[in-house]
C-alpha cells in the first residue's frame, strides 16, 4: 500500500483532488483536520491540555471546544502555535497509524492522509509515509477557489509556506481531473511501492 501525504496551501485543491480520488476503487482519503477534531473530543488527554494551555475561553456553552475560537488563540504567535501542534500532533500521528493499519488490512491500494500541516509542523511523523506530495496552485487560483467557497480570509493563510524535506511537487492549475491525473502518476511513477 502507498500511503501518500498531501499537502499545500489554503485553496490549493487538497481536499477536492482527495475527495475526488476516493471515490475509485483501491483509493481511499484520511483529512487530518477531521481527524486532529477527534483528537480533542472532550474527555480527551487533548482537549484538557488546550483547556489549560489556552483557557476556557476556547469551550462553547456546551463544552465543545471551538474551532474558531481555538484558532484564535493558538494563532495569536509562534509559541502559542507551537504549544497547539505539541498538544494535537502527536494524537494525530497515532490516529493515522491506526487508520493505516486497518487500510493495510483491507488492502487499499492509495491512502490520501491530506492535512496542509504535513509540510510545516515539527511534531509530524513523516516516516509512515510512502511519499509526500505538495499541490502547488498560484495566489490568483487559490484566492478564487477560497472564495467561492466563502473562505476568502484564508487566502492569505500560509502564502508563503513552502514544503520543507522530500516532497514532490504536483501543479493543481486547473480541472479536477485534470490535477487528479497529475497526481496518480506522479503517485504511480515518482512512489515507492
């Protein structure tokens, strides 16, 4: 099995070009956002330690910590930002070794684990990956894409982020298809496996 790390800017088609391979036989997508929500469920080791770390003011009425408002305060500087990735990343990294187990059981051929953060975080485990692909798209696509989406504001998010290590880079100009086939062979000819 190739487990592939996707990553890339806001808007660089992550999540559609994962979206849209998941749906062919063999191939099957894990979205890390998803998956770190989980790791800070209350009653979780994570979601106390963001409770200490960045205060109750980070819950809604019913307890649930909010996103928004937890990115709010983990964003506010490096060090609050690096004391998020330490708390969530190291949960997330055992949450995709146990999804690529039980993928390796069930004998799935691709596995997309997308999350923007692969490319930048310290506290990512990088090993269990087969390889690392970056989607690249220019500011323009990724600000159009963004907005139609209602996500203008994240345009600027990560613009100058680069992928650092061993990845391959994939353009994601274009047609869904069209960046879906970019990517299977780079998948096919560039992966070991």
């Amino acid at each position: 099995m190739k487990v592939v790390g996707l990553a890339g800017r806001a808007g660089s088609g992550k999540s559609t070009v994962a979206r849209y391979l998941a749906q062919q036989p063999g191939i099957e997508w894990v979205d890390l956002d998803t998956v770190a929500w989980d790791t800070y469920a209350p009653g979780t080791e994570v979601y106390k330690g963001l409770i200490d770390a960045f205060g109750p003011e980070i819950l809604d009425p019913s307890g649930v910590i909010d996103r928004r408002r937890l990115a709010k305060a983990a964003f506010a500087t490096e060090t609050s930002r690096g004391t998020l990735d330490a708390l969530v990343h190291p949960a997330v990294s055992e949450a995709v070794a146990a999804q690529i187990q039980d993928a390796e059981q069930r004998h799935v051929e691709i596995l997309l684990v997308e999350g923007a953060l692969l490319a930048s975080s310290s506290h990512v485990d990088r090993s269990v990956y087969t390889c690392l692909v970056w989607l690249d798209a220019s500011d323009e696509s990724r600000a159009k894409r963004l907005s139609d989406l209602g996500r203008g504001e994240h345009a600027a998010r990560g613009r100058d982020a680069v992928p650092w290590g061993a990845f391959i880079t994939v353009t994601s100009e274009g047609s869904i298809a069209d960046v879906a086939t970019r990517l299977l062979k780079a998948i096919h000819e560039r992966c070991p496996g």
